[in-house]
C-alpha cells in the first residue's frame, strides 16, 4: 500500500462511523424505543457486530487479496447491512451503512456490479423509510437522498482510482524514461571515449612514433657532446609514446559508473520509495551496466504496477567475481507461484546470454536475484 494511499484512514473512519451509529441505538434500544426493533435486539447486535468485522476485513483484504474469499466478505457486508436496516427500521441513522457497500463495491468490481449494489440500497432504503412512516412520499424521497449519497460516493472513489491509476502509468513512464536517459548518457560517453582514444592514436600516436624513428637516426649520426642530448629527447619520446598507448587503451576499456546509471532510474520517483545500494568497487563492462540497469528498470516497473508496496529495496554487490541484484518490496506479492511476463522473461534471457540466472519469488512481498559474472 502506498504512503499516499487513504483507505487505510477511510477504514478507520469508517469503524469510527460505524461506532457512532451503533451508540445511539445502544442507547435508545434498551429504553421505551426498544420495540422500534422488529427481532429481538441481542440478534441486531450480532448483526450489526459482523457488518462492522466485514467491513474491517474488506477494508484489509481490499488491496492485497482480491478473490473469491474477498467477495464473500463482501457479500456479508451487503447483506448484513441490509439486514441491520431492515431489523430496525425506526433507527433511520442506521441507512448510513448502506453507503459503506457501495464506496468498497467501486473498489473490488466493475461497474454492473456497483450499480446493483447502489439499486439494492436504495430500494432498502426507500423501504425502511415506508416501514417507519407508512408514508410513499417519505420513502421515495428517502431513496432519492442515499441514491444521490451513494453516487457520489462511488464517483469520488473512481476518480481517486483514475488518478491512482494515472500516477502509477507517469511512474512506469518516469522509469523508463530515467532508464533511457541513462543508457543515452552511457553510450554518449562511451562514443566520446572511444573517438578520444581514436584521435590520440592517429593523430599524436602516429606522430610521436615518427619522431622516436628520426630521434633514433639522429642518435646514429650525432657526436657528443649533441648525442647525449639525444639519446635523453629519444627516451622521452618512447616513454611519451607509452603513455599515448596506454591512455588510449585505458579510454577503450574504461567501464561506465554504474551507481551512476542507477541513480539515475530511481531519483525523484514519487513511490515506491526506492531504497538502493551498490557496493563500491564493482567493475562491469558496458554489456553488465546495460543488463543491470534494464533488470533494474524491469524491477521498479513491476513494484509500481502490480505491487501496491511503499518501499523497494535494490541492493547490488560483487561476491567472488560474481555480481549479484538482489531486489524486494514489502507489498502483496504474487500469491502464490510466479508466472513471468513478458518484462521478467526478457530480463532473464538478458541476464542468461551474459552467463548468468534469475530467480523469482512470489511469497511475502516479491523478490528478484540476478546473478551475472564479473567479467
């Protein structure tokens, strides 16, 4: 769940107004508005006390487990509602759970669904009120409210979950895109390495041999006291020359950063947080860099998309020669075995064309390993 997530508060407030709504009746039903009860009131208790566990557990379940265990809860925080309203009609404040089925109703179905269960309401709502009054005008325009009430309901958590949804997709673009840059700046680099190691080869290397062969012809000719001078401005070029190649060699197989390029994916990314370490010292070629940084990507987009965690942890280190992404996160998992997409799949024949294994597990939070060798 993450940190910006409020249903964990509306669970709390919805106990809370849950409370409220039974205190009254605590109160009231065990005075002269006891007979406002059409069973006896320890069977409404009960009642009323497995709407509220219904609505806590659906509140829980809602976002880590959506089956069909789920949907029985679910089912039980309907009907029991509409039995609590229904046993005491003359409560009228009791309607107010009825809201409670239609706001976590938009959470776990489609919309068919949800207008049935807004239907349902409204029909036991315009049914407690006629039960009460005895009055057709007292129960439409009853049901007209919690019709109204509940719209309104379910159209603010669509649009709490349109925009959670819209989030999610510019965090999976923020990735990408970070990801992209990275590789962008990494090859960028790399092509400016490689053009200085070209042009310090043909242009000085090429001249600094020509002059360590005329400084060797004049060191043949030269007569002291001029062939010391010689013999000195002929090793400084040799030596000079051996610099020249050993930087161009050095520029040629310098690897990139590669904290660098994974910084670079997770920086100011909204959620998860993302909570990254790499060992100092690893040393990978480019091929390694691209690999990881690709698994990396893979990684943060699945956490964001299917998750639902607040933290992700991603944490590289060099074992005796063998480099090792570990990554996890505290949400719900898979639920059981791991079927990889087409995102797991490609990161893991990346990784194997480089010598190296994936594993993958599904069970508290979701965990990746990927191991690759050093070199």
């Amino acid at each position: 769940m993450s940190r910006s997530d409020p249903r964990p508060w509306s669970g709390v407030v919805g106990v809370l107004t849950c409370l409220a709504v039974g205190a009254p009746v605590l109160v009231l039903g065990s005075g002269p508005a006891a007979g406002a009860f059409l069973v006896p009131v320890w069977l409404w208790w009960v009642c009323f006390a497995g709407f509220v566990v219904a609505l806590v557990v659906c509140t829980l379940l809602v976002d880590r487990v959506r089956d069909v265990g789920t949907l029985l809860v679910f089912a039980a925080q309907v009907g029991l509602g509409v039995t609590v309203v229904l046993m005491a009609p003359a409560f009228g404040w009791t309607q107010i759970l009825l809201v409670f089925g239609a706001a976590v109703s938009t959470y776990l179905n489609r919309w068919p669904v949800t207008t049935a269960v807004v239907g349902l309401n409204t029909v036991v709502a315009a049914g407690a009120a006629y039960l009460n009054s005895g009055a057709v005008a007292q129960a439409l325009l009853n049901a007209l409210l919690y019709a109204l009430l509940q719209a309104g309901v379910v159209l603010s958590v669509q649009t709490y979950l349109r925009e959670l949804a819209t989030r999610r997709k510019l965090a999976e673009a923020h990735t990408e895109l970070r990801a992209a840059t990275a590789l962008l700046a990494q090859a960028t680099r790399s092509d400016e390495r490689l053009r200085i190691a070209r042009e310090l080869h043909d242009l000085i290397g090429h001249q600094l041999t020509v002059l360590t062969l005329e400084l060797e012809v004049a060191a043949h000719q030269s007569t002291p006291p001029a062939a010391e001078h010689v013999a000195r401005a002929r090793q400084v070029a040799r030596d000079l020359l051996a610099d020249v190649r050993g930087t161009v060699g050095e520029l040629r197989r310098h690897a990139p950063d590669l904290r660098e390029a994974l910084q670079r994916i997770v920086a100011e990314l909204p959620e998860p947080a993302v909570h990254l370490r790499v060992d100092d010292g690893i040393a990978v070629d480019e091929a390694r860099v691209t690999a990881l940084v690709r698994c990396v990507q893979e990684v943060v987009t699945n956490t964001i998309r299917h998750a639902e965690s607040a933290n992700l942890w991603i944490e590289i280190s060099d074992d005796d020669g063998t480099i090792r992404l570990t990554a996890w996160d505290d949400g719900r998992g898979a639920g059981g075995e791991v079927r990889p997409g087409n995102g797991l799949c490609g990161m893991r024949e990346r990784v194997e064309a480089l010598g190296g294994r994936v594993s993958l597990d599904g069970g508290r939070g979701f965990r990746v390993r990927a191991e690759v060798p050093a070199a």
